[in-house]
C-alpha cells in the first residue's frame, strides 16, 4: 500500500520537475525560522530542488538575531514607522548577525550524512554584493541613518552563480557606492530579487498554513485582486498581512506566481509545488484572460459570435428571447474588456449530470487554449453543483471533447426530459464525461 502511494505520488510530482527545471525559485526565510531550527528540514528541501534543475534564490532575516544582540549589547532598539532606525552600534550587530546567519545556513545546506536525503549531494552557496542600497535618508525629521532600501540587483551576476548549478544565498544587506553597508529588510529585497531575475516562485515561509478565511479555513489560491480584498477585510494573522502586499506587487510586476507556506509543517516547501492541491497559500497574477458568468448586457456579444455557427449548422438556433431567459447558464470568456467566447451549462441535478452547450470561441482567437478555458469553467461549475458528469451533443466537434476526456455514449444515457427533444434531423453525436 505505501509502495503504491509512493508511485501515485512520485508520478503526480513529475509534471512539475518537468515543468520547474531551470526556472528560478525566490524563497524568503525570516529569522526565526533560522533561530529556532525549523529551516534544518527546510534545507533539505532546498537541496532536493536545486538537484531538481531549479534555480533557487535564499533571502534570509536576522530580525530576532539582532534583538538578542542589541540586548546583550545593552544598546536601545530604535524603530519609526516600523522600520528599525540603524545607528552606527546597531549596524554592527547587524553586520554581526548576518555573518552568524549566513554560517549557520550555510552549514546546514552543507549536510550530507549518509542516511539523509541530502546524501550524495554537492550543493555549493554563492553569496556576494549583488545588492546596491541606498539610505533610506531622514523621515519625518527622523535620520534613518544605516537603514536602506534596495538601489539596484546584479540579477547578471546572480544569474550567473545559478548558471554553475549554485544557490544563491543572499542577506539582508546592501553596499552603496561611498563603500557604506545599509540594513535592509528581508521582505522588500526578496521582491526586488524576484522580481529583477524574472523568477518563476516568490515563496514567503509564515508562521501559520498561509492566508485563511475569517473562520480559519485555508485559502489555497487567490488572484492579487483577491489578496488586496482580503487585506482590506484586515482580518489576516500579522505575517500574512505584512508578506501579502509584497507577494502582490511581486506578481503585478511580472512574477507568475507567489506563495505563503508554513515554516513549521515538515516538508512544505514540496507539498505546496509538487503536489496538485499544495498545503499553502498561491497568490496568481490577475488574469488578463477571464471566464465570467454572462449578464444581458452580453447577449449582443453571444449572437455575434454564435449566429454565423448557427448559419453553418454548427450550433444549433437559438432566438435572443430565448438566450434572455437562459442568459443566467451561459458565461462569457472576455479579454482586456471584449468577449472573445461563450458557453452554456445546463444542469439536470436529478440525473446527476449537465449538459455543456453553445460553445463558441471567435475564429480569430482560436487554438489559444480559451475552448479549454471554457470548457474548464462549465466542468468546476458542475463539479460545484455535485454533479458527476457532463454530456455535450455535436456534430462536428467529437474530436474535440474526445480529446478532452469525453466518450461517445448512447442516447439512451441522456437525462429523460433532454430525449424528448433530441433533434433527429441534426443527428448530433452524445459525449459524456465523468467528473
Ligand atoms: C471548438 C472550439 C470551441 C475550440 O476553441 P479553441 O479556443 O480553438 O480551443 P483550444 O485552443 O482549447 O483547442 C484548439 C485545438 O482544438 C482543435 N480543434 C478545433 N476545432 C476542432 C474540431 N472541430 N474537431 C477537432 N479538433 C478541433 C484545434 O485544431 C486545436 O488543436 P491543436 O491544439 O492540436 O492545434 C472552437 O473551434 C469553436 O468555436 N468551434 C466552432 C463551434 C463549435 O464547434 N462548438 C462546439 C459545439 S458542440
């Protein structure tokens, strides 16, 4: 039984290492991971990805490092506006901070005793000063002094680190151009990183699973628009409000995907991007490309599309009072404000099915993937419903749906209300497809 899970899930991970190979993972670890020895499991994770193919880019904080040594330095903790004002004594524990961290990581990315899974493996860490600051000079009368903020990414330089197969472990800290080192925050240089290298992944590690609903249920997947709701309901655990916004901004500025994921729960980091469900919370760009529930005003765009399909006996007739009365089962797939194509789910809950109809893409937008867009929405909505099939009658399209999963089927497998007004002259073919 173990043997056949461990199949199952070994060839479900496979599309993604095919899929992650040579693309660039940013993964942001805060301080107190490193503190407490949560990032020990994390690490060989990180081992396994990078012998994956992927590009891996550590960002680590010293939040709590820097606490502990302020205290035992007895030097005060200055902060405004929530960021730490960096003195020159507080700078140096800084410093002293990042040299304990970076060694301490370094250390345990270098593990390979024979009975770990990091046996075998030659992972080798690249550090360097990839990063230019710049003062974050003095806010509200307040001189920040050493405090910074990201200047400029040597994304080349990193990118070639990556090339040699290395990670690339990079610290909270930035050099300017008068030889000066700045503290920087972990949170805002993993987004610039991510963010200049073009990475695939920003991964933030958070205290809980990730974002949840105001009764604790996780959230697995959310657009940025969804996320910037979510904050605005302020109801989020403190870590996820405060990585969320840079997990937003990373995805409006060109990174597919970011991802909050738990720092504790052993093996996290491959769940969430192994797995089909994940364990974690993925923020996705917003799509420029959306699949909506049709409204009247559409109707117009529907009959546009539709009428010269109906002309070719492709479709079969529909009138627009017709489409009126129906309009709530149809949905529109619309792009950059115009729709490009349209379907109907019609349910029959006491058969346990729905039938996929008036499906339409414009001819100049075909063999982009929308059909299979729209396809996928008429699927989820039935799914939702707990229906477990769908059928769709054709004339001219059975490769299409064969292709996707569907199977010819006999009439006789049609709801009984939709029999009775099967069109014997059309002759459509039935396809069925278990959900
Ligand atoms: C069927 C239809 C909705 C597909 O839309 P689409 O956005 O082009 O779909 P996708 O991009 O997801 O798929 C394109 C693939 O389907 C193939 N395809 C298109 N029409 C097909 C058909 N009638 N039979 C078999 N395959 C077809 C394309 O050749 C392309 O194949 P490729 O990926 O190997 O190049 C679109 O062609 C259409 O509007 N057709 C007219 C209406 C119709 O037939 N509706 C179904 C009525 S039941």
């Amino acid at each position: 039984m173990l043997t056949r899970e461990f199949v199952l899930s070994f060839r479900e991970a496979a599309p993604y290492i095919h899929a992650y190979r040579g693309k660039t993972f940013v993964l942001a670890v805060s301080g107190e991971t490193l503190q407490d020895g949560g990032f020990a499991s994390m690490a060989q994770d990180i081992n396994l990805l990078v012998s994956l193919g992927v590009r891996v880019v550590l960002v680590h904080g010293i939040r709590p490092q820097i606490e502990s040594l302020l205290k035992r330095h007895g030097i005060a903790r200055l902060f405004h506006r929530d960021r730490r004002v960096t003195d020159a004594a507080t700078m140096d524990v800084v410093k002293q901070a990042i040299g304990v961290a970076r060694l301490d990581v370094e250390a345990q990315l270098s593990m390979g005793m024979p009975n770990s899974p990091m046996h075998g493996s030659q992972l080798r860490v690249a550090g360097g000063n990839f990063i230019t600051a710049q003062p974050l000079g003095v806010l509200d009368g307040v001189d920040m002094q050493y405090t910074g903020q990201v200047r400029r990414i040597d994304a080349d330089a990193i990118r070639r680190r990556l090339d040699a197969g290395e990670l690339a472990l990079v610290s909270p800290v930035g050099y300017s151009l008068t030889g000066e080192a700045f503290n920087l925050t972990m949170e805002e240089l993993a987004t610039h990183v991510a963010i200049s290298l073009k990475a695939e992944k920003l991964i933030f590690a958070v205290e809980g699973r990730g974002a949840v609903e105001q009764d604790g249920q996780l959230i697995s997947t959310l657009t940025s628009q969804q996320a910037e709701a979510l904050l605005d309901a302020g109801s989020l655990p403190e870590d996820v409000a405060a990585y969320l916004p840079y997990c937003i901004r990373a995805t409006r500025e060109g990174i597919p995907r970011a991802h909050l994921i738990s720092r504790y729960e052993d093996g996290a980091l491959l769940v969430e991007h192994f797995t089909r469900g994940g364990n974690g919370t993925m923020i996705a760009r917003d799509p420029l490309v959306r699949v909506r529930n049709a409204s009247i005003e559409d109707i117009g765009d529907i009959i546009a599309l539709i009428r010269p399909l109906e002309d070719q006996g492709i479709l079969v007739k529909r009138s627009r009072e017709h489409l009126e009365m129906d309009i709530g089962q149809y949905a529109v797939l619309e792009h950059d404000g115009k729709i490009y194509g349209c379907v109907a789910m019609h349910a029959f809950p006491d058969a346990d099915t729905a039938e996929l109809a008036c499906l339409a893409v414009a001819p100049t937008k075909r063999d982009g993937g929308f059909g299979e867009m729209l396809l996928q929405h008429v699927e989820y909505q039935a799914r939702t419903q707990g229906l477990h099939s769908l059928f769709v009658l054709t004339t001219q399209t059975a490769h299409w749906f064969v292709e996707r999963g569907f199977a010819e089927a006999d009439k006789s497998r049609l709801p009984l209300s939709r029999q009775q007004f099967y069109n014997y002259q059309r002759r459509s073919k039935v396809f069925v497809k278990s959900l």
